[in-house]
C-alpha cells in the first residue's frame, strides 16, 4: 500500500508548476505542426500584451520578428512600469488587467502569459523603455539569470520580448511561417488600423472582418458580396461560397476562439431566424446556414473561457454585472436590425442570398432518403465494426487537458492497422483501418458520402456530418505505405476531405504522417530515417558496416517500433490551404482527367536513380 504521510504533500513554485504541468497553461505541446501547437500560444501571449496596448491607445505599430526557433516582439505603447518588470514576468497573478479600469475588454485576466513564456523558455530577455529610462532583465528556464541596471535612453516608449523556447519541453519544433503569418493577419483584422511588421513585412487592414473574409475567400466564387456589419464592440461579416460545410472565425476580445462557444452559437441562431422572417419562409437552419463562410467578432467585460487557451468562450452575459444583457440576446438584436436593413437595402443580395438556399434545399431532399439508411447502416456496424479502434479521450472532452493530442489514424490494410491499434496511446490515439483503396470522389455529389460504406463509416467515426462542432480527434492523420500505392491511397483521401469538408481541412485538423524508410543499426545503436541524406549520415555516424533495413510498408513496422514513430518523436506534415488556392481547381488538376500540363508536372518531379546520391568510402 501506498504511504500518505507529510513527506508525500509538495508545494511547488511557480516556475516547476508551470514546467510540471505546461498543458493547464499552454494546451498541448506539440512540434510547430499543428496551428494551436503550444510555441504559437507562447507567441499569442506576448503578441496579446502589444495588442492591448494598442487597444487602449498607445502605440500604432507592432514589430514581430519570428525565425525557426526564435522570437522578438517589439511594441510601441507605454512600457512597463520600470519597477515592476520583474514582477510581470516572474510573480503569478501580478498585472495591470486586474484593473478593470484600465484593461476592461483585454484578451487575457489572469496574468500568467508572460510567466508562462518565461517558464517554459530556455532564453526570456524582457525590456521596458519609458521615460527616457530603460530596464532589462534576462531569464533562462524562468530563472533569473541577469537584472541590468536601469539606464538612460532616447528610444520610444514601449516593450521589447526576446525568448527562444526551451527545447527539452518543445521537441525538435520549428515555427511554421503559414501559421505565424494567419495568426498576424488576425490581429490586423481585427484591429484596423494598426500596422503589424513581420519579418520586416507590413500587415496592415482598414476594413477588418470584410479584409478577412475577403482574404481568406479570393480564389472561390462567392454567390454574393460580402457583407459586412458594424456596431459598437460587435462586427460581423458574412457570404456563401460553393462549397460543402459551414466556414467560421470567430473572436472575443482579439482571441481566436477557434472552438467556437456561445458566441459562435447565438451569431447562428440569429442568423437563421433573422432569415426566416425575412423572407417570411420556414426554411431548415441546415439550408440557410449551408455552405456559409463567416467572421464574428466581439468585446466584453471579463470574459469566461472554457480552458486556459481560451479557444472556447463560455460567458453567457456581455458583462459579469448583475443583471447584465445576455450575449445570446444582445447578438439576436443586432443581426436582427443590421442584417435586416442590409438585404432590404440591396436587394441583389438578397435574391442571391435566397437562390442558394432553394439550391441547398434541394440537395438535401435528393440525399435525405439515402442519408437516414447510411445513418441505420453505420449505427448497425459499429456494433461489430472492427474498422475503428477508438481512444478513451476525445476533442469533446473540454475539461481534459489531453484533448488537443487526440488523433485518428487513418491507415490501410489488416497489419498496419494491427501494428497501429497495438502501439498507439489508447487515451489519445484512435486507428480507422482502410479495405483497399477508396473510391476517387472527385466531382461527385455529396450523396456518395452516404452510399459509399468507407465513407460513410468514416464521416461517423468523426462526427462531422452536421460541421465541426462534435469533431472528435483534433487531428486526422492519413497513414500509408511510402509507395506508389500508398501516395495513391493518400490522394483519394485528400480528394475525399477536400471536396466534401473543406473547413477540416482549412482549419488545421488534417496530417500526413511522415514514416521512415530505412533502419540503420548496429550492436551500439538504431537509426530510423525518413530519406536517402538521412540514411548516409547514420551510415557515417555508425561507421563501418551496419545493418540496413528497407521498410516495404507499414505492416513490415513492428508495434514496438510503431511506438517510436507516433510517440513524442512522431513526424506529422499539416495538410495546409492557404487563400490563394482554389481547392477545385486543385482537385481538377491532379485527380481530374489527364492533361498535358499534368504529365508534365509528373515528368519535371519523377524521381530517378541518377537523384540519389551514393555513399562513396
């Protein structure tokens, strides 16, 4: 039995909390690959305390320099005041945004960002210029490291962040620039006006939500123009594209609440009833709201959000006051007024507008007899279905800290699945095994969703045949053989998510996982390599002969091997679509009929012996 005296109770300070338990202050950790990765919510801290800055009028310019590993950020407010720079970032729960007066509708309250970045960093270098006078303060691993003596300056007033995360907490990461760069964009729409230089380039936007939408939309056919409402501390954007599923970026107080909350809900159900009465047409919420892409953003007083990231907002009222207007209500009565008067005074719009609802209402009637037999066919199989080896943990589970590390492989045939099942997290990783190769979906309809059994399995297996909401893996990884077979099986997937649930795809859920095809060893040590350059370096690193394996497949991959490659040294390569792709035009071009400009992009890419380089001794 398991002794219980005074010697089992710890305190912790600060520092060894935060680095014990990063996922309760950061979310997951993750490597750079995944957009809610825990090195871009360190970079959100700090970028968040510029922004607040700006929110409360000082300083119109953010300088944000980001390498592979390495951050400074640079803003132009009022700087920190100089006896207290320590204390903001090395004392819990010290900060200027318990002030209600002074940080009303902040992003954050609880004043632990900074501390967090501070922790969980191997170099933290803080500087405060205001005054004319300038003090500096350098920590590694949280720890004080060097306290510079307060000094005169002519430079401007403002805060400068210099911190590099500590690699023994953040494994082999690197910053992806697509992802540092939406997370700019962002901040510039939603504060217009101010001027973000990353890497030396100016994000800047004067119309906010409607830049957004307009950025994020400028390769696809939108049914109408935007449509961008206003009022004070709410803005809204809205259009339809042509494409499946329901597109939303949501906000409250500059955060992306990228899980949506009750924001999110109440701008849909005031959406849907604002359209009903104003067509005066029962219409499905499903039809008015199908293929929407749309922008909320809104302030309020102290925000309750549903984890530390604060990627779900949870408040139910626009202020914590008693008898405070609740958000659903407050958001009702704007779209009600705002949206009303908008289609009333363009009329084009709203003929648009209406046309694509008729159009989705008559997609729906022609798969809603085909959709209730899926439904009952795949209610039925997962009582015996062997398909889906699911995990304890899912994305649903909000209060668990493991959330964001929920996964789904998927993978072809019987003894990679098997290999899969036996080395993975049971918590956290599911498996969904593939019967041979899926079926090209390219240019269908969605109704073959529903008659395809693959497909059909594998959209409930994910829970996202009504949108995201109930999606139940933060990440889907695509897992097959490194040949040609298996670059095919991965198209046919891609093909699958990208015509049928372009928002999984563009919201950052979709992986490819990166295998190896070599193992190298001797009676020392085992490399495991994932291409021809690493192979010669182990080769080189072991020296004389060693043994070299070429894995043929998943299935050659023993489980306890498996374990190595989606463990913590797990190599995942994000699916990512940026603006100026046009995903049918993508789709067309490599899954389409052949063309010459395909074959020519295969012959300029092919492969040849003469590519690999030869180890020479």
């Amino acid at each position: 039995m398991a002794k219980y005296t005074e010697e089992n109770i710890k305190s912790l300070d600060w520092i060894e909390h935060i680095r014990l338990r990063p996922g309760m202050y950061i979310g997951k950790l993750g490597d750079g690959t995944a957009p809610d990765d825990g090195i871009y919510i360190l970079l959100k801290e700090i970028i968040d305390n510029a922004i607040d800055e700006y929110t409360m009028g000082f300083g119109k310019k953010i300088q944000i320099t980001v390498t592979a590993n390495e951050v400074k950020v640079r803003d132009f407010g009022r700087g920190i005041p100089l006896g207290k720079v320590m204390d903001c970032v090395s004392k819990i729960n010290t900060g200027a945004k318990y002030d209600a007066e002074a940080f009303k509708k902040a992003v954050g309250l609880n004043g632990v960002g900074a501390k967090a970045v501070n922790a969980l960093s191997q170099y933290f270098k803080i500087t405060s210029t205001r005054d004319k006078q300038q003090k500096t303060i350098e920590f590694s691993q949280g720890k004080l490291v060097k306290e510079y003596d307060l000094c005169p300056t002519n430079e401007p007033n403002g805060t400068y962040v210099h911190f590099i995360p500590d690699e023994t907490i953040f494994k082999n990461f690197a910053f992806l620039p697509e992802y540092v760069s939406a997370m700019i964009w962002n901040y510039a729409y939603l504060n217009a006006g101010l001027t973000l230089e990353y890497n030396g380039n100016p994000y800047v936007s004067q119309k906010g939500l409607a830049d957004l939408l307009a950025q994020k939309t400028k390769s696809e056919i939108l049914c109408y123009p935007i449509i961008h409402l206003k009022g004070e501390d709410i803005e809204i954007a809205i259009s339809h594209n042509q494409e499946y599923g329901e597109e939303y970026y949501s906000f409250v107080n500059g955060q992306n609440t990228t899980q949506g909350g009750t924001h999110l809900q109440a701008f849909k159900e005031a959406y849907v009833k604002t359209i009903r009465e104003f067509y005066k047409k029962d219409y499905e919420a499903a039809d008015i709201r199908a293929s929407i892409v749309a922008a909320i953003s809104i302030r309020i007083q102290e925000p309750v959000f549903e984890s530390q990231t604060k990627t779900k907002l949870g408040s139910q009222n626009i202020s914590p006051q008693e008898g405070a207007i609740s958000l659903r209500v407050w958001i009702q009565n704007f779209l009600k007024k705002e949206l009303d008067d908008y289609l009333h005074k363009h009329p084009d719009t709203a003929d648009a507008l209406q046309k694509k609802i008729l159009q989705s209402e008559r997609e729906r009637k022609e798969i809603a007899g085909i959709k209730k037999l899926a439904q009952q066919r795949a209610k039925r199989a997962n009582l015996h279905n062997k398909k889906l080896r699911d995990c304890r943990i899912h994305l649903t589970d909000l209060k668990d800290e493991r959330r964001l590390e929920t996964t789904l492989f998927i993978t072809e045939g019987d003894s990679a699945s098997g290999s899969l099942t036996q080395a993975r997290d049971v918590d956290t990783q599911a498996v969904f095994s593939l019967r041979g190769k899926p079926l090209n979906c390219y240019g269908m309809k969605k109704k073959v969703v529903y008659e395809n059994e693959e497909f059909n399995l594998l959209q409930h297996a994910l829970d996202i045949e009504e949108g995201l909401e109930n999606l139940r893996y933060n990440r889907i990884v695509i897992a097959t053989d490194a040949d040609v077979d298996g670059m095919h099986i991965r198209l046919l997937m891609l093909t699958f998510f990208l015509q049928f649930f372009p928002d999984l795809v563009k919201n950052g859920h979709l992986y490819i996982l990166e295998t190896p095809l070599f193992r190298v060893r001797d009676k020392r040590k085992t490399f495991y390599c994932y291409s021809e350059q690493e192979k010669l370096k182990a080769i080189q690193k072991l020296g004389g002969k060693p043994e070299i394996t070429r894995f043929k497949g998943l299935g050659e991959i023993s489980p306890d091997e498996f374990s190595v490659f989606i463990g913590q040294e797990m190599r995942l390569s994000p699916v990512i679509v940026t603006p100026e792709v046009t995903i049918q035009k993508l789709l067309e071009y490599y899954m389409g009929k052949n063309t010459p400009h395909r074959q020519e992009f295969i012959i300029d890419h092919l492969k040849v012996e003469k590519d690999i380089p030869i180890l020479v001794d």
